[in-house]
C-alpha cells in the first residue's frame, strides 16, 4: 500500500488530526476517566474491525492515538480511514478534539559514526543494542523518544551534539516560536520554515520547532 504524501493527508481533512514526525496524531478532552475508557473500548472495536490498530495512550482526562502504517513505513488510506472513525466516535460521545495540545519530542545527536554510537544508545535506552533501524534508535515501547544521528563531520566537543526536535501541529508552529522568543529564546534560523525552526536558549543551546509542511 502506498505511503500518503503530507498534502494527501492534509486535503483529507481530518480536523481532529495532526501529522507529526511519521503518523497522524489526536489528542481527546475526556475530562474524566470513564469516559476515556469508553473512547478507546469503542475505537477498539472500530480498529478489529478494520483490522488495524492504533497506538493509544490513556490519561486520567485526556486519551491520544497515533495512527502509522508500520508495514508502509507512513500513513497510508488505513490511517485516514481508522482516524475518520475514530473522529466519528468521539464526537458520538461529546468528546472535544485538542490538536493544539499535541506536541513530539525526538532526540537529534551529530555524529560522523553512527555504527558505534547506535547500540551503545540503543542499549542504554531500550536495554538491547540491536533496536537501531538506520539513523534511528527505536524504542518499541514507547517508553523513551526516538533518537536520530544527524550525520556530521568528526568535530570536538564542547561543539553541541544533542538537540531537540519538538514536533508540533503546523498551524500552531509560530504560536509555540512565538511563546519561546517571549521566553528568551532567540531564532538562529528560520530559513528552513516551516519544515523546521532552530531555536536557541540564552545559552545558545539549541532546539528545532518542526512541522510536517514541506517534507
């Protein structure tokens, strides 16, 4: 099955729907447990139906999904079609969509050596040095944030090595920047927006706001 492209997803329209770093992401108000758990029994029931299943998360007044063809490596018409159902469930129970609220963290470190640095990182975070898949280290789990080498030039420290993507929805990308320069933060470079952003502290270390726009 074919992979969507980021302008398939977004004239699909799915209003409660974000594309973040690879899949479609949405965030539910449940407000109160019960009703979460009644949100996911029912987008349980939708996923065996379709014969494909959603990764989700439940807080006491909030639940998220994340939707992500794996065997596609993207989001294919699965995704879009089990998040239409999903969306169509939620809002049968009154249950508010707040895809402001969502947001990614992914780990970005420089190396020139991803053979060595991958297992040591995978080993560390995931307790087993084979969960490396490319310039990844993934965590099957979801327990910790995925880390991705930025292939670089062999350089000395104190050169920053480690930075953060924060994956937001890209119609609240400007209001997050906005928030962080009020903060104190700087812009280093916005050339690249609004794919991504790199930001600085006032230290200098820095940071990347990124969108699914332009990939």
């Amino acid at each position: 099955m074919d992979t969507l492209t980021v302008t398939e997803i977004l004239d699909a329209s799915l209003t409660d729907w974000r594309r973040l770093a690879q899949g479609l992401h949405a965030r539910y108000r449940t407000r109160d447990f019960r009703t979460g758990l009644a949100l996911v029994d029912a987008a349980a029931q939708a996923a065996e139906e379709a014969d494909h299943h959603p990764d989700v998360t439940l807080r006491y007044a909030s639940v998220e999904f994340r939707l992500l063809s794996h065997d596609a490596g993207g989001v294919t018409d699965r995704d879009v079609e089990l998040a239409r159902r999903i969306s169509e469930i939620a809002a049968g129970l009154g249950v508010e969509a707040t895809p402001q609220k969502l947001a990614l963290v992914e780990l970005g470190l420089d190396t020139a050596d991803v053979a060595a640095l991958g297992p040591f990182w995978a080993a560390l975070l995931t307790g087993s040095a084979t969960n490396v898949d490319g310039d990844d280290v993934v965590d099957r789990t979801g327990q910790t944030p995925l880390i991705w080498f930025q292939h670089t030039d062999p350089h000395e420290t104190p050169r920053q090595r480690f930075h953060l993507d924060v994956w937001v929805p890209h119609d609240v990308a400007d209001e997050r920047i906005a928030a962080a320069v009020a903060a104190g933060g700087t812009i280093v470079d916005d050339s690249p927006a609004p794919t991504f952003t790199v930001l600085a502290d006032a230290e200098g270390n820095r940071a990347c706001v990124c969108t699914c726009l332009g990939r």
